[in-house]
C-alpha cells in the first residue's frame, strides 16, 4: 500500500496507471515526431492532444474498475467490461488527434497508429486485471493474534488484496481461545523480531483481542520497525486494507490521537472552488437530459417534476434537497418514512430507468452550487433516519462534520442499503472519506462513479 495524498492506494494499482499513462505519452509524441522530424517540434505542436489522450485512457480505464483487481467477476465479464472500454476510448482517442494540424504528412495513419496502441493498453490491461500476482510483488504479512480480531484480518486480506501473503499468526501472551487453525500459528522462538527476520516479513498487523498489561511485547514492535518491517495496528488495518474505518474495533483515542479529519481553511476553499466549476460544467452538459427527463416524467404520471425533502447537512442542520421524482405521489401515504427496497414496487418505469443511471439526483447540482452539498461527501440522509441511526450507530454524527455530497465514497463501494446493518457498511465508509477527505480522493470517487452509472450497480 500507498498513501498518496492521504488516500491509500494499492502500488501495483499507482504503477500500472503510471506504466500506461508513460507510455501512451511516449507512443504518441514517438508518432507525433516520426511525422515533423524531431522530438522539439513534436512537444509544442502535439503537447496538448497527446496530454489528453494519457488522461482519457486513465480515466476511461478507471472508471471501468480495470485498475481494480476484481475477485467475484468472472474473465468473460472482464472482457466484456473492456470492449466497452474499446469502444469509449478508440473514438476518444481519434478524435483528440484530429485536433493536430491538417498538414502534418500521413496524419491518418498517425491517428491510427495511437488508436491501435490505445486498444492494445486496453487489452493488456484487461489481462492483467486477472493475472495472477508475481511472487515478487507480494507482501509478506505476519499477523500477531490468534483470536476472532486475528480471523478478521486474515480473511479482509484474503478476500481484498491479491497481492498479500500471509505468513502465518503469532499467539500473544494472554489469548486463549484461538479462533485460528493450529496449523496457521506458529511457534515462538526467541523474540518476535527473530521470527519476523526469519520469515522475511514485510508487515506485521497487531490483532489483538486482549490488550491488558503484558498482552503488547512494545519494545519487540519497535524493534521491528526501527529494522524497517511496518507495523500496523488493527484499525490501520481495515483502513489501508478496505478503505473502512471498522467501528466494531474503533475506540475514540485512535480518532482523537491519529492523523486525518483535518477541516482547514485552505481544504474548505479548494473543496467550494471545485465544487463551483464541476457543478457548473455538470449542469450544462446534463442540460438536455434533465430537460427530457421532465417531459418523461409528466408524461407517465400526473404531479409534480420534482420532489423536495428534508436531510440533514453539516453539522446536523437541516437542508432542503430537490430530486427527479421517481415513485408515485403517494409513496408515504401514511406519513411514515420508509427505506427505499429492492424491486419497490412505488417506483414508477420511467423512475427505475432515472434510478439506474443516478439521473434523478442531477438537481442536487443546484444545491452544491447554493453550498448546501458538495460534489464528493457522505449522502444526507432524512431527519427520522438519522434520529435513529444515531442512537443505533457509534460515531454516526462524524458523518455531519462535512458537507454531504451528490456521490460519495460509500456509494461507489458499497450497494444501495436499506437497512440498519446496511447504514453500518455504509458509515465505515463514510467515516473513512471524512478522515481523509481531499481532492484527490474526490476525483477517485468522481471517476469511480462514473463507472457506477454506466453499470447501474446499487440502483434501487
């Protein structure tokens, strides 16, 4: 792992985005050279079109999860996954190169030869989503404990990262009812230190249940870090590892004494600047959509285009917001709000169609733009909900210390949720984008929604 601008990030993920993205710069101005006789023509003629066809290959890229090493999806879907890729990114790419002057010699065979390296990105990418990981590349992972926090770590790293190797677990002191296979805990020998040499670990996760007086060797743990094997404790863990912060682990002091929430002035301004412009340029290109999505709507039922409710915003103020109407008028008829659920059948056709491609949220831009919203925070939820939910959930009103946002992190990670354990999942995320919130972290959420929409995954 990888913390780049507070946001953790798998290397093999920064490096393949790296490896493409270098490479697409250098095929292009390679071709680009070919044609005008030098590399110190190419740059100021070809500079801009080149720049942008490595940032639409990334973004294309990221958006369709091809950075993201998938472990519940087959390679036929992959493959399909990255024909649609194709199909977005060869005409992107022969479009952006038309934009090179008409006299250059053989321009056609120019824009064909950056599409064909385009598709073949594509392609080896696609590939490479399923590979399996080189031994070289793993990480070497020693876990210390032996008890049910211990069987959690083992399992998140199993399940998330492809690219960990588990050395085995390491009982402490006063545990003793392992939840491990015996097979998987090793024996002591000397020190802690001489094991974690021996096995040439690169990590070592501190997952333990019991933390009395005795249950943590402190001076073993330094050892090994001051010898350069990382050491983690159990909350770092789900953190780097899942992009949560797990609360059936979490005490206050980690929150108060650790790095992150960090809400400065210059933070906030930097936020509002690009929320401004992206609202604004969103707005405009999402103008025609919005446009026929109210004629649509009109046209199935009677009632209005709109719909307006009560949520909740920074700091537990209440906001309204607007959406697409999507259900019919007497949804809550009854007075009482009621969870959103799968195959509702208050939804109405043209509702399941705006649901799925995130349509109806688009009037939420307006309130980003008054400031109520950001682009990128947690969703704000109705004030019933929240009510409940805070008296249920440990550090829920955490999620009030930012602006709510049109998407978020919780929304490209997780499915729909309509439940109080589902609002749990959710909040683990929520409070990891509050922590370290920033825009580079917007931009990943930004990025990944788009791949959200075009998937329809978590529609409800």
């Amino acid at each position: 792992m990888i913390r780049l601008f507070s946001h953790y990030m798998r290397w093999y993920t920064l490096r393949g985005m790296l490896f493409d993205g270098g490479l697409m710069l250098v095929v292009c101005l390679g071709v680009v050279a070919s044609q005008i006789g030098g590399l110190d023509l190419a740059l100021p003629l070809a500079g801009g079109p080149v720049v942008s066809i490595a940032a639409g290959l990334l973004a294309v890229n990221g958006a369709s999860g091809l950075y993201r090493t998938p472990h519940d999806v087959s390679f036929g879907r992959s493959a399909a996954r990255a024909m649609v890729v194709l199909l977005v990114a060869l005409p992107l790419g022969y479009v952006l190169f038309g934009m090179l002057p008409a006299g250059l010699a053989n321009r056609e065979l120019a824009r064909l030869s950056i599409v064909g390296a385009m598709g073949a990105l594509v392609v080896r990418r696609a590939y490479l989503a399923h590979r399996a990981a080189e031994a070289s590349a793993r990480t070497r992972i020693l876990i210390f404990g032996v008890g049910e926090a211990a069987a959690e770590v083992s399992a998140t790293l199993t399940r998330a990262d492809p690219n960990a190797r588990i050395l085995g677990h390491v009982a402490g002191p006063n545990e003793r009812t392992p939840a491990i296979p015996a097979n998987k805990i090793l024996a002591m020998p000397s020190s802690l230190p001489d094991l974690a040499y021996a096995l040439e670990a690169d990590e070592i996760v501190v997952a333990l249940t019991e933390r009395r007086a005795g249950s943590m060797p402190l001076r073993q743990l330094l050892d090994c870090k001051v010898s350069g094997i990382k050491v983690y404790d159990l909350n770092t863990h789900f953190e780097k590892t899942l992009g949560q912060i797990r609360t059936d682990y979490l005490n206050a002091s980690w929150l108060i004494f650790g790095d992150g929430f960090n809400q400065g002035a210059w933070r906030t301004a930097v936020k509002r600047t690009f929320d401004i412009i992206a609202a604004t340029v969103l707005l405009l290109l999402a103008s025609p959509v919005m446009v026929i999505t109210s004629i649509l709507i009109k046209m199935e039922s009677a009632g209005p285009v709109l719909y307006r409710q009560e949520r909740v915003g920074l700091n537990g103020r209440n906001f309204s917001i607007a959406k697409f109407r999507s259900m019919r008028t007497d949804a809550e008829k009854d007075g009482t709000p009621r969870w959103a659920a799968a195959k509702d059948d208050r939804v109405t056709r043209v509702g399941h169609v705006i649901r799925r491609l995130r349509v109806d949220e688009l009037p939420q831009l307006f309130n980003v733009l008054r400031g109520e919203m950001s682009l990128v925070g947690p969703r704000p939820e109705r004030p019933f909900f929240v009510e409940q939910l805070t008296q249920e959930l440990p550090f829920y009103a955490l999620r009030h210390s930012v602006k709510p946002g049109v998407t978020g992190w919780a929304q490209v990670r997780y499915a729909y949720g309509a439940t109080v354990e589902d609002s749990l999942q959710k909040l683990q995320y929520d409070l990891y984008y509050v922590k370290n919130h920033g825009l580079f972290l917007d931009l990943v959420v930004l990025l990944e929604t788009v791949g959200v929409v075009l998937t329809g995954k978590g529609a409800r």
